[in-house]
C-alpha cells in the first residue's frame, strides 16, 4: 500500500510538471511565432501558388533537396517540419526564411499561423509539395533558409564547452546524431572533416533534431589535421585500443574530442596527436558501438564530471523523456 500511495503521489507530479512544460511550450511556440513577423514597412506579404514543374522556384526547391553541390554552392538548406523551422528561427531569426507549404496543409493551425507572419511563402501543389519532401509522409510545412556561418552561431563561454573533431563519418543519420548528442551535453564547435557527410543533408537535419542551430559553430570540410594541431586544450581521442577506460579518464579543464568514422576509424596522424586514447569498456565478444552511441558516451561522461550528482540526475531525467518522446 505504501508503495501504492507513491506511486499515485509521483504521477500527480509527474502530471503537473507536464502541464507547465506545456504551458512554457505554448509561451515559447508564441515568442517563436512573434519572431516571424515581418516589418510591415513594405506591405503585405507574398504567398506564390505554384503547379507547375517548370517553375523556376520548384526546380531550385528540388536542387536543394538532392544535391550538397547545390546547398554549398548557394549557401541555403532546406528545412524539413515546424521543429526544425522554429529552432533556426529561435537562433537566427525569421527575416531570411521563405516558407514553403503543402497546399492541403495551408488550413492547419501550425501552417497557417507561420504563413500568416512569414516575410516570403510559397505554396506548392501536393504533387510538388511531395516530391522535394524528404520524408515518405510529408510535414506539410518545408522553409529555405541560409547556411549559418560559423561566426553567427551561437557563442559559449570557454569553461562551459567541449569540442568535437570528426573525423570521416559518412553517414548521415549516425552525424546527425552525434551533433544531437553534442549540442544536448553541452558541446561548443564542431568540426567536419572533408570525409564526413554533408550535415546539410535532409537525413542529417532530421537527426540532428536542431542541433545544428544549437551549437556553438559547426565548422564544414575542414583541414582536420591542421585544426586540431591548433587546438588550445587537450585532445582526447575515443579509440576501441585505447590504454584507459573512458569511465577513468579525466575530463576535467579545455578538452577536445577526437571520433573516427565507422569503418576507417581515426587517421593515424589525428591519433598521434591525442593526448590520451580513451576505450568504452564492452562486454566479451562485442566488437564496436555504434559510432553515435559511442561518441554519446564520450560526451556525457564529460558532463557528468563537469555536473555535481543532483545537477546531473535532474538532468539526465528530462533527457530521457526528450528521448522516448522523440
């Protein structure tokens, strides 16, 4: 019975700290909207109805959808779902954004509201709403927005940050994922090798769940070698030989973290240069991790030795729900 009346006791509580994360969401889904709305110096706003494949608009959408070559070139991404879209816009704003909408999805609440403010919209036929989404069931609602540069991303304080140099990771969805896990323990910039998938890629975005607006920088094809070499801090590099356990390891002061791509693994010049190899202890048998699971690990042992132990539980509780609810 004791354990009943728990149990009854932690539900409510649980249920009221749901409903005030729910109000804080409708608070923030509100400040999120108002920054959409443009100067109204100029006029109403332009919504562009488009049918047609030959649409000069449809065919840069449907560049932009497949090809990196593309995306680097022009400096823009496409932005997949109203997450994605008012997480850019709760880091840079809504002034550089066009919106483009499903024309079946025009009436929905969380359509219509951003396409109501948005300075630049386009509607596209079903059709062609479907055949740049990079998703089988389509969101309804996609936007353009610029590549942030490094220097606009959002700056951290030097005590209050780790690095990450990745090294050849070519699949999108485990890069996205790293970055997700990098931005949520607290991670600052980002590397890219030249051998990594292109984090501007739609499967990257949609694993990356925002994360490539929430890090400090992410820096793209960069010289690694070179970047590290000029790395002020201490270089730790997440190897399956290393001589210490990750869980012995100190993580205290400026660190970097080195990650190798699944196959390859870490270069050896990046390897020489680390100032300690670290190994995730495994059971016998076990090979590898995933290199997302992997580097998730690194990271969190970072912050568990940044966080006192009440700080950090707290933490790691609302994580899991951001897991399970994702």
């Amino acid at each position: 019975m004791g354990l009943g009346a728990r149990s009854s006791s932690g539900c409510g509580e649980t249920q009221q700290r749901a409903a005030a994360h729910q109000r804080g969401q409708g608070a923030l889904g509100s400040q999120l909207l108002a920054r959409f709305a443009p100067s109204r110096s100029n006029g109403a706003h332009a919504v562009n109805r488009i049918t047609s494949r030959d649409n000069q608009h449809f065919r840069h959408l449907h560049r932009l959808a497949r090809s990196a070559k593309e995306r680097r070139g022009g400096g823009e991404v496409l932005l997949d779902g109203v997450h994605l879209i008012d997480t850019y816009v709760a880091a840079f704003g809504a002034d550089d954004l066009q919106l483009v909408a499903r024309a079946s999805s025009v009436e929905r609440e969380e359509v219509s509201s951003r396409l109501r403010l948005a300075r630049d919209a386009l509607v596209l036929s079903d059709t062609l709403f479907d055949e740049i989404s990079p998703v089988v069931t389509p969101t309804g609602l996609l936007a353009v927005a610029p590549i942030p540069r490094p220097g606009l991303m959002i700056a951290k304080p030097d005590g209050d940050r780790f690095s990450v140099f990745l090294d050849g990771l070519q699949d999108p969805g485990n890069l996205g994922a790293v970055l997700r896990s990098a931005a949520a323990a607290g991670g600052g910039d980002v590397f890219l090798s030249a051998q990594c998938a292109d984090p501007w890629s739609p499967k990257c975005l949609r694993a990356g769940m925002g994360a490539h607006f929430q890090l400090a920088a992410l820096h793209d094809r960069v010289e690694l070698l070179e970047t590290v070499r000029g790395f002020q801090g201490r270089l730790i590099a997440a190897d399956s030989h290393g001589e210490r356990s990750l869980f012995e390891a100190d993580l205290e002061g400026t660190v970097g973290f080195i990650i190798g791509g699944e196959g390859a693994g870490i270069a050896p010049g990046l390897l020489e240069l680390a100032a300690e190899r670290v190994r995730i202890p495994m059971a016998a048998g076990v090979e590898s991790l995933n290199v997302a699971a992997a580097a998730t690990l690194v990271f969190y042992e970072w912050r568990r030795q940044q966080s006192s132990d009440g700080d950090f539980a707290a933490a790691g509780r609302v994580g899991c729900r951001e897991g399970q609810r994702a």
